[in-house]
C-alpha cells in the first residue's frame, strides 16, 4: 500500500521550510533512517531521514520549492511491485489537515475537518502493540501536553495524526465545568483588540509610491521572515533599558598579545571577542540574578553559562550557544566559537546549537562601529553591543592627560527580569573581567 512522505517540522518553531534537494530519485529502494532530501528550515539545511521503507514512486514536490508547510505531502512510496503510474491520481494531496498546518494555498480551510467532531472516536484505543501515524508536529505537541497518541482518532490520510487533533484531543477530556467558566471571558479578547494599532502598509501601497523609480524587489525567505516576525515582537513587547560602559583595552591587548606568542606553536591565536565571551560567562556566575530569561509568567534563573553570539551570514544571522562558557579555557572558546562561526555561514547548525542561552553578545567592533544598541532575542534576558576598540586621551589615574585603547559597551536589558542596579552590577562585572583578564582567569 502506498505510504505519503510529509513536510517534516524539523525545529521547534518551524512551519513551512524549502525543499532544497532530493538525495533519491523516482524509482530507487528507500530504508527507515535513509537520507532522502535536504530541507532548508528558517535557520539552517538539515537532512530529512526516511522513517518508512519501500521505493519511491512519485515525488510530489520538486526540488527548490519553498514555501512548503509542515505535514504537506512530499512524495509517494509504493511496495515492491506496486505501479507508480497510479500514485499521480490517487496519492495526489488531499484537503484533510488545516490550512494552517499543510493545505495547499487553493484549499478552502472550511472543509478541513472539525477537531471537536473527532473528540468522541478518540476515546477508542488501538489494539495493543498497533503503530500510531502521526506526524512530527502533532507527536510534540501530544508529547508537551501529556496526551496518549494511542487514544486519538487521526483524521489525516489513512487515520495519520495531525496537528489538529491533537489539540482537539485535550477540550474534550477537559471537565464541562472549565467551559462554563470561561464562558463569562469569551469576550475579553475582542475588547482586548479594540486598542491595536492600524495595520502596517500593504506591499501593493508601499511599491505604488515609488513606481516611477527603478528598484529590485527581494522576496523574503524563511530566515528573512524568521527575523522580522522575532526583532518585532521584540521592540513591541520587551520593555528595553540601556546601560552604558567603556572599558580600558590596553591590559588585555598586552595579556593577549603574550598568550598568542606562547601559543603560537599550537596554531592557537585567541581574539579580543573571545575574551568578552570569556569575561561575560564568568560575570553570568559573579551576578547569578542577571542569568536568567523571561518565560511569560516567571522568571527563569539559570545556572550554567550559556552564552549566545550574533553571527552575520549572507541575507541573516545566527546566533550560536556556547554552553559552559564559564567553565572553558580560552583556547577551547576560541576552537568552539571558530567552528560553530564556520557552519553557521554555510547552515550547517543543528537546532540545539543555536536555540538556548540567557544572554547575547553582539561585536560590530571589527567594522570600525563605536557604539550601538541591539535588539534583545527573546527570551534572553539581556544582550551586550559591543564598539570598536579607539585610542583616545583619556585622564589617568594620577590625574594627567594621556592615552589608552577605549571600547564602548551597550547593555541592552529587558527590565521584566533584570532591573536597573542588577544589570548596572551585570555590566560593572564584565568591565572588571575585561580589565582585570588574569584574575578572570585565575
């Protein structure tokens, strides 16, 4: 019998992704953990494993296709045997899962089926030892609220499990008595919206202002989208707060200068962004409050070193987690952060290496940029912008006119979870590392 492959939700936070390229074509023998395709998700191409066998009879999405959503059907496999000439008019993809999760643009959403219809067949378990279909998304889901698969009756192809569900799985086990409780704030949300901003400038309007002039328009990919949706939840919804500090370079460009000449024969030359990674971890552990991250109701205070680092890539960025930060040499920081620097241009990272941490840093020092104030990636609690570093006269210790090497420092805080003298105490930790870099170490 023939088996659908679907869109799999290869991230947490994936919906739609780009098929980049099939690894098997129409016809060949296809084994559970095969790898059959690569899949750009908003971050990062990532390698699609096969979970069933058979051959592939029909691929239903070319390669380079974007835009794909989640659970849509990908491709057929038929068994030995099987024609692959009937595929293309019986497997073809059905409006059977929600717009919203895997229906083709061209699907009317209401003739998806009804979740709270299926609620009552949920309660007929399958035989004991049975496989329960289901797709990635629906499995997470069902995994994050406690509810046995075995119990849900599937409404997509041949009983699979869908998104939808799953969510309609928990309602229906829920007591009357919650319904008649949130009856009386059903209409809370819609006197909730009244105050909502007008809605931005369509595409359509925005081009119309400048259709006497030549411009190229760029259509968003998922990473583009990804960034857009996120830094602008972040400036409407974190209530952002500056600090700012300039730090004294002149010791730790001499430390550094030293450690390089002595590590020299083992291909090692630590940067001055590898001590700010260094300085921040240990300062995470000096100002425990500070590392934490909001997580909508409370607060959450971690206590290992997590440390985020924005890196540019073309039409995005990354920003890796180097996890442990504070329990790491300088020399292993500078071997992680080169690596994980290096697969993130090419979009290589898995999920784990780039979701996580409390805290951010991001260095324009190296483009000459003095100061600046970054947008902080939630639920992260602060971020750190770092400047270049400038000679300038500065007033010495003995009160005369000199010289040093300045770096400008801008502590983005979201003030729900570190107020103003923690994250003043936060920064003033991380310029004393930075000043002081062999008691950091020490």
């Amino acid at each position: 019998m023939a088996t659908e492959i679907l869109m799999p939700a290869l991230s947490p936070t994936m919906e739609e992704g780009t098929l980049a390229k099939w690894l098997k074509k129409e016809g060949d023998e296809v084994r559970s953990g095969d790898i059959i395709a690569e899949i750009e998700t908003d971050k990062a191409t990532m390698e699609f494993e096969a979970v069933d066998e058979g051959i592939l009879g029909k691929i239903l999405i070319a390669e380079g296709t974007a835009g794909v959503k989640v659970n849509t059907p990908i491709a057929v496999l038929v068994e030995e045997g099987e024609s692959a000439d009937t595929v293309s008019s019986a497997k073809v993809p059905e409006p059977q899962e929600p717009a919203d999760e895997a229906a083709p643009a061209q699907e009317d959403p209401k003739e998806a089926p009804a979740p709270a219809a299926k609620a009552p067949e949920a309660q007929a378990a399958r035989s004991e030892g049975e496989r329960v279909f289901a797709s990635p998304l629906a499995r997470r889901i069902a995994k994050e609220k406690g509810i046995d698969l075995a119990a849900v009756q599937g409404s997509g192809p041949r009983g699979r499990i869908v998104k939808a569900d799953v969510e309609g799985a928990q309602p229906a086990a829920a007591p009357a008595a919650k319904a008649d409780a949130a009856a009386p704030k059903a209409e809370a949300p819609a006197a909730a919206a009244a105050p909502v901003a007008a809605p931005a400038a369509s595409a359509a309007s925005v081009a119309k202002l400048f259709a006497d002039r030549d411009y190229e328009e760029v259509t968003l990919d998922g990473m583009r989208k990804t960034i857009a949706a996120r830094l602008s939840e972040a400036k409407q919804t974190i209530p952002h707060f500056y600090l700012r500090r300039e730090v004294a370079l002149d010791a730790l460009m001499a430390f550094r200068a030293d450690l390089n000449a002595k590590l020299e024969s083992r291909g090692v030359k630590l940067s001055v962004n590898d001590f700010i990674i260094k300085a921040c971890a240990v300062a995470l552990q000096q100002v425990p409050n500070a590392n934490a991250v909001w997580a909508g109701d409370r607060i959450l205070r971690l206590k290992p070193s997590d440390v985020a680092v924005a890196v540019a890539i073309e039409g995005g960025l990354f920003t890796p987690v180097l996890r442990d930060a504070h329990q790491k040499s300088l020399s292993a920081l500078s071997a992680e952060m080169k690596d994980l620097a290096a697969r993130a241009r090419t979009k290589k990272l898995a999920p784990h290496e780039y979701q996580g941490g409390s805290f951010a840093i991001s260095n324009l020092g190296m483009f000459g940029v003095e100061n600046f104030d970054a947008v902080i990636n939630p639920p992260h609690g602060s971020i750190l912008a770092v400047g270049a570093g400038i000679r300038k006269p500065v007033v010495g210790k003995d009160g005369a006119i000199t010289t040093a090497t300045m770096m400008s420092m801008t502590l983005s805080v979201d003030h729900r979870v570190i107020d103003g003298a923690l994250g003043a105490e936060f920064l003033k930790a991380i310029v004393e590392n930075l000043e002081n870099p062999i008691a950091m170490l020490a």
